[in-house]
C-alpha cells in the first residue's frame, strides 16, 4: 500500500515520512561506520544513534496520525541539523551522505512543523 494511500497523509507528511526512514538507515550506517575511525568519532556516533531513534519515532507518528507529530516534527529538526553539522566536519563519505540526507529530513520536518 502507497503512503498516499493513507487517508491523513498528504504529500508533505509522506515526503516527510520517506525522508525520516532515510535518516534513519544513513545515521545507522554512518554510526556503525564511524566505530571502525577511533574515539574522535564518539559524538557523531552518539549523534547518529540519537537521529535514527528520534527520526523513526516521527515516521511512526505520522503514520498513526498522533497528535503529537507536529511538535516532534521541530525536535528532529534539531536533531538532524545537529548532527548533520558534526557529519559535515568529516571527510568519510559515510559522514557527508549521511549530512546530506539529514538536512533533506530537517528541511521536510521544519515544512511539516509550519503546517
């Protein structure tokens, strides 16, 4: 079933939903990645983590319509802009994929927070 299938889901809320679940699979290969380049990595490793968690948890929300996806939409705005900021101070492709695809979730999670 596509997500604009869905009966609440427009296409800003399922874009948002598709840029969440990518958020999630590039912070985890980043982190993972990350472990293999020594303790200078641990915040973005952290970071990472923290965005995969927070990113599926709005993905989900959006997609049982809770209430509260609208207020989680700023918080993994934040996120993912913070962690795409300490991506970015690498030169590992992992980190600089995993920067880009944050800043395309924070731009569509912002878009979702304003609606």
């Amino acid at each position: 079933m596509a997500l604009t299938q869905i009966d609440h889901m427009d296409d800003e809320m399922a874009e948002c939903t598709d840029n969440c679940f990518e958020a999630v699979q590039a912070c985890e290969w980043c982190a993972d990645e990350c472990l293999d380049h020594g303790e200078e990595m641990a915040r973005c490793i952290r970071l990472c983590r923290d965005v995969a968690d927070i990113t599926a948890l709005h993905a989900r929300f959006m997609a049982r319509n809770s209430g509260y996806h609208a207020d989680l939409a700023e918080t993994c705005a934040d996120a993912c802009e913070e962690c795409a900021d300490e991506c970015e101070q690498f030169d590992h492709e992992h980190c600089q994929v995993c920067a880009d695809v944050l800043r395309e979730c924070a731009e569509s999670c912002r878009n979702m927070a304003s609606a």
